[in-house]
C-alpha cells in the first residue's frame, strides 16, 4: 500500500521540548509561539538537582492552582511537613500582574521573618536560630509555578547564603478532563549541596505533602455543589487566586472570540 487510507491518518500538532518538559500546541499552527513557554530551567541545569515526581487528581485543575496560589494553608495543611508555623498564613502577599514577552500571569512575594525552621528543613540541615523564610513565584497561564524559595538564618546579611536554604520549584498542571488533572512537580537545590540524600528526602517529604494537599483538594471537590464556585466568599487570602482567574477567563472569552489555542503540557 502506497498509502493509508484516509480514515486511518491522524492530526499533527507542533511540540517542543524545554528543558525535559514537552509542550504541544493543541490550536491554530500560526500561533505556536515558542516565547509563551514557561523558563523551567532548574528542570535541567547542572547547578540545580532535583528528581522530578508525579501525581494524578481527580478534581479540576483550577482547584489545586487556587491551593498554589496561596500558600497560607501551608500553615495549616502542612504544619508537620512544609509549613511549621502560623506565621505564613498572616503574612500578607505582594501580587503583582505579568503581561509581557509572551508570559501572563500573576507574581506572588511572601516574606516571613524571623520563624523557626520548618521540618522539612530540618530533615536535611540543623539550624541553631530562625529563619528569615521566602517564596517567590510566577504563577503563568495556564497553570505553571516557577518557584525561589529558601530560608537564612535570622542576622545573616540579606547577600549571605553561606548557612541558608536555597531551592528553585517548577509545578505544571495538566488537564486530563473537566474533573481530572495531571500534575508534574519537582524541587531543586543548588547542586554545590552534595550529599546525594538530600535530593531524595526533598523528594519524599514533597510527596508527603501533596498528599495532603491532594487529600483536601478532593474533599473540597466532592462538597463544592455545581455552582457554589460562584458563591464562593473571598478573603484578602485570595487575591492571587481570583486575579489569575479573572486573567485566564478573560483570555479564555478572547480565544473563543477568535481562533483558540491551548497549550498542552506532558513529561517523558
């Protein structure tokens, strides 16, 4: 047979690969545009390390992104794993739009001083003081985190990181169907940190906790009643949530006003 027949061809769609993540453009060929590609650089980088993980919801995707965009349960969810202290729940975001050279989406700042360290720190590294704790992320359409965080010792100059917990994040979400979600992550820290142990204890308590969060996504799914995300009461917690909201459906209106296109996220 010279060729198939007709019925037996399939579509073709433009994929990229950056950075051990692969990107397929699932709309109009025309508007494949490399630079809305999110920068996952410690993906694959010789000065970070990470092993990369996994999980699969059965919820909405925009569900676990409002969890991502605030990080006050971390205090509560993860009081035993990522969080360790109310401190982070009270401290008050800096939410800052991002519009430009391809990217959109929302920046979020959260800066806690002086708390103790929390116990996933101290899996890995003994701390004889608090902490000055960080994070700071771009949250990008339409459910990509790229994350710097870490923790110094309370006293340590703001350029000294001899002592202090430096990682880089990159967490992408993938829908599978209107209540399913597939959901890559990985946690990187500077590869000068050698011991080969402390990738993979990063690796476990990350596991630990997005169990947790995936345990209460879920709850969370199965009492929300089919339209109660419209009755939904908003907290100053949720700033960084309903603004990337209002961004991605108002995109999502422009693309339906014209000709769609979607990005579609997968790993090897």
């Amino acid at each position: 047979m010279d060729t198939p027949p007709p019925k037996a061809c399939v579509k073709k769609y433009p994929l990229a690969v950056k950075n051990k993540w692969v990107f397929v453009w699932m709309g109009d060929v025309e508007k494949a545009d490399l630079a809305m590609l999110p920068d996952n650089f410690s993906c694959d980088h010789p000065d970070w390390v990470n092993v990369p993980g996994y999980m699969h919801y059965d919820t909405p995707y925009l569900l676990i992104a409002d969890n991502l965009l605030d990080f006050s349960h971390l205090s509560y969810v993860h009081a035993n794993t990522l969080g360790g202290s109310v401190a982070i729940a009270l401290a008050k975001p800096l939410v800052e739009v991002i519009d430009s050279n391809g990217q959109r989406g929302v920046k979020v700042s959260r800066f806690i001083p002086d708390v103790p360290a929390p116990p996933y720190y101290k899996r890995f590294q003994d701390f004889d003081s608090n902490l000055d704790r960080w994070f700071i992320y771009d949250f990008l359409f339409p459910s990509t985190l790229l994350m710097h965080s870490g923790g110094r010792p309370v006293g340590d100059a703001a350029d000294d990181n001899s002592r202090a917990v430096i990682n880089h994040s990159c967490q992408t979400l993938t829908p599978e169907t209107d209540s399913s979600t597939h959901y890559f992550f990985q946690q990187s820290h500077r590869a000068s940190v050698q011991d080969p142990s402390i990738r993979h204890n990063m690796f476990n308590t990350l596991i630990e906790a997005f169990n947790e969060d995936r345990d209460t996504i879920t709850a969370q799914f199965k009492n929300l009643t089919e339209n109660a995300e419209h009755e939904m009461l908003p907290l100053h917690f949720d700033s960084a949530l309903i603004r990337f909201r209002k961004m991605l459906a108002d995109a999502v209106q422009v693309e339906k006003n014209s000709a769609p296109h979607t990005i579609v996220k997968f790993h090897k």
